[in-house]
C-alpha cells in the first residue's frame, strides 16, 4: 500500500468522525433550543397563573374591607368606642379568604388542565424558538372531533334495461372470449382437416361439452356460409345462428316471480357450494325484485358462516329490505326459513328470497339439510324457485356440482357469477343440456347492480365481440 492510499483514507476518516461530530453538535443544539422554548412556555404559563391568583386574592381583600368598615362603625356607635367581640358571622367572613383562595386554585388548575392558555400570546420568542413554542402551544390545545356518520340512504337499483346493456359491454370486453377464437379459426380459406379439429378443441376448452362441440362442428362444416367462398359478415352471421341455436333462444327464463300468475309471496331458494357467491347473489336479485317495485323478504338460513346473516343484512338496508335471522349462531337453518316464510305471509310480500349455507356435493348430510329446508318452508308457503349460483370460472366441476343438487333439492334454473372476463362461457351450454333447465341470471362484475336477467343474443354477441 503507498503513501497517496494511506493519506486517502486517513482524509476520508477524518471527514467522517467531523460529519459525525457535526450531526451530533446540530441535534444537540436543537434539543437544547426546544427544551428553552418548552420551558419558557411554561414560565409564561406560571406567571400568568400567579397574576391570576393575586387579582383574585386583592379583590376578595378589598371586597372584606369594605365589607368589614359598616360593622365595624356601628359597632363602635353601639359600644360608645369600646371594640366589640366578633361575632360568629365575623369569625367565619375572616376565615373565608383561606378557604376561597384554595377553591379558586383548584378551579383554575381544573379551567386550565381543561382548556390549555395560549402561552404563545404571553411572550414571544424571537426566530426559531417561537415557532416551536408555538407548535408546543398548538398540540395542548388540539381536539379531536369525532364525525357524526350520514344517514344511510335507501338506493334505486338500476332496472333491467340497464343491466342487459351492461351485460353485453362487459362480455364484448372479456379476456378471451370464445367466439372470437372460433372466428379467426374459420375466417381462413380453405379449412384443413386439423383447423376443424381447432375448432373442436376451442369449443371443449371453453366447457361447451363434449356432445355440444360435436354437435356444432358437424353444423358447421355443411353450412355453405363456412366452407363456400363467403365473406367475413356472412360467416359471423352463420357462427352467431349456429351459437344461438345451442344456446336456446326458446327456453324459458322468467323468473316465476316476475310471471303474470305469480303467487304471492313467491318463494326463491338459493343453494350452492362455497365460495360460488350465493348471499352476493341474493342481495343482488332482492335489488333487482326492488327496481321492479316489488316488496322484497330475505331469510338469512346460512346459520354456519358468521358474516352471512349480517352481509344479508347489509344489502337489505341499501334498499329498504328486511331480514329474517336467527338470534344465535349455528341455529338450525331449517327454522329461520320456517319463520321467513310465516313472515312473508303474513306481510304479504311479493317474494322471500333464502339464502342457505354453503354445501359441498359430496356431503350427504349436508345436501339431506336442502330437502328439509324446502319442505319446512313449504309448510307455509309453497317454494316456486330454486336456483343454483354456479362460478363460471369452475368449468366442468360446476357441472358436476349442478347434477348432484338438482338431485337433492330439485332445481328450476342457475345463476352464473363471475362470467366476465371468463373464457369458460361455454357452461351455459352445458348446463342447460345436461340439466334442462335455463341459465336465468348472470353475474358480470362486482357492482350492486352487476347482476342481469340473462339474454341468450346478448351473450351471444358478446363472446363474438360485437
């Protein structure tokens, strides 16, 4: 190591151990000027304090003098000069000053303990010191105001008009719809055997179904708007007929609710697996019965989770709906639909909608509870709708979720969430192929008012991309 190094890092140090000295001299001195300006503040307070208390004490003296001269005069008419004994009135007037200087020291200890003075305005410290003294001042005298909560006010869910539109915006933007594959698949020329097997492959990857895609494919290759020269309208127009077609323009998704002959209340049971959105849901469809001017009950017979009862609760109060819950946890579920629909009986709502707890398709006992809900319900009222909340995004394990519960409680359509953004929109068509019943509601996004009737030619020209 030479010489040039070796003075290097001498310098180097050097610096250092001044940098170090420097920033502890500045903090010192910073203290040092803080503790000055919290100590003048406080000597200000003292002085204002002991000038308080000496007014106070030379105004009750001047005020006993004054007092004391008249008794004293007449005392000395009354005695021909002699001086009087004091009475026991006197006595206790003189005794008075002691008592009234302790009770004015503990009532201004109380006033300023209470409401802190500015001791700021008693004198000012020049440059940095007053500002600190100051910022002393500031933070004794701060308070904290706690927010009176606004009244929670009643909302007015969007009406159906609205949501279709909605529904068709968010399919049209979805992440991978597919429609738009299966169209670049068969805008080419001259479709090969392996583009055919394409198709195929983009039809089961969207859960349409084994037999469905078949189905399609086979329409598909003899429809001349596909195989013939054409150009890309006409094939759009043959991909949407023949999307259509499986999807079933035909079927009937009114809710028997919303029928003309619909009895009153009409009873609506949701049921689902965990995690699918169940409660969501029937908050959800409560605001849609409400945009609809009908009068809503919600039953909350999801007595296992915690939060559901309150969850309910708090979709209820948005639109001015009630809720029937059990008063502790873990009752039986059975019961709560019991007094629900007792309840909507005699108000004589428009429709009950319960919520049940959360059920994996392989728990026997668990699905056994569904039938015993139904049938307690229906020792009121009779149940016209069960609906089953199905994610979207599970595929073909909704599938299997959908068969075992239309064995167990008997279902009479399915709700889809989570569709948007999902490249599994082929389910609908699975679904309904396999259980026969139709796709009635869907879930496009996470808003209050996400939740539409659904359109079979506005899911259609959604997954297109029109």
């Amino acid at each position: 190591m030479d010489t040039n190094t070796i003075y290097a890092i001498v310098i180097i140090a050097v610096i250092a151990v001044a940098l170090i000295i420097g920033s502890w001299l500045i903090g010192r001195s910073r203290r040092n000027a803080i503790n000055k300006s919290t100590e003048h503040a406080k000597a200000a307070a003292d002085a204002r304090l002991a000038a308080e208390r000496a007014q106070a004490e030379q105004e009750e003296r001047e005020a006993h003098e004054q007092a004391k001269e008249p008794a004293e005069s007449g005392a000395r008419q009354s005695s021909g000069g002699k001086p009087a004994e004091p009475t026991n009135e006197e006595k206790i007037e003189a005794e008075e000053p002691a008592i009234s200087r302790a009770e004015l020291e503990a009532q201004e200890r109380e006033r300023l303990s209470q409401t802190p003075p500015k001791l700021a305005a008693a004198e000012e410290v020049p440059g940095e010191e007053s500002a600190q003294a100051e910022s002393v001042v500031e933070d004794l005298a701060v308070v904290d105001e706690v927010p009176t909560p606004p009244a929670e006010q009643i909302e007015k869910p969007a009406g159906k008009k609205s949501r279709l539109q909605r529904l068709r915006e968010r399919l049209s933007k979805s992440s991978n719809p597919f429609g738009k594959a299966l169209f670049n698949i068969l805008a080419k020329d001259q479709l090969s055997e392996a583009d055919w097997e394409d198709v195929e492959d983009t039809l089961l990857l969207a859960d349409v179904g084994a037999e469905a895609s078949e189905e399609l494919v086979d329409k598909l290759r003899t429809d001349a708007r596909v195989t013939g020269e054409s150009d890309p309208r006409q094939l759009r127009d043959a991909l949407r007929s023949e999307l259509l077609a499986l999807v079933g323009p035909d079927m009937d998704r009114t809710l028997e609710a919303e029928k003309p002959d619909a009895k009153k209340p009409s009873v609506i049971i949701m049921v689902g697996v965990n995690g699918t959105g169940k409660t969501t849901t029937a908050g959800k469809l409560a605001r849609l019965f409400v945009s609809e001017d009908k009068t809503v009950l919600l039953g909350a017979a999801d007595t296992f989770r915690a939060a559901a009862a309150d969850q309910l609760e708090t979709w209820g109060a948005k639109v001015d709906v009630p809720v029937v819950r059990s008063d502790r946890e873990g009752a039986d579920p059975a019961s709560v639909a019991f007094e629900a629909s007792a309840k909507a009986k005699e108000l004589g709502t428009d429709v009950l909608i319960i919520d049940t707890a959360g059920r994996l398709q392989n728990k026997a006992n668990l699905m056994d509870e569904l039938g015993k809900i139904r049938r307690v319900a229906e020792k009121n009222l009779p149940v016209d709708e069960v609906l089953l909340v199905l994610d979207a995004t599970t595929g073909q394990n909704g599938m299997a979720q959908a068969k075992v519960f239309a064995e167990a409680i008997g279902i009479t359509g399915v709700v889809l969430t989570k569709l948007d953004g999902s490249a599994k929109g082929g389910i609908v068509i699975s679904v309904q192929k396999e259980l026969g019943v139709p796709v009635k509601l869907v879930g496009v996004g996470e808003g209050p008012d996400d939740l539409a009737p659904f359109d079979p030619e506005s899911f259609v020209d959604g997954i297109l991309g029109e």
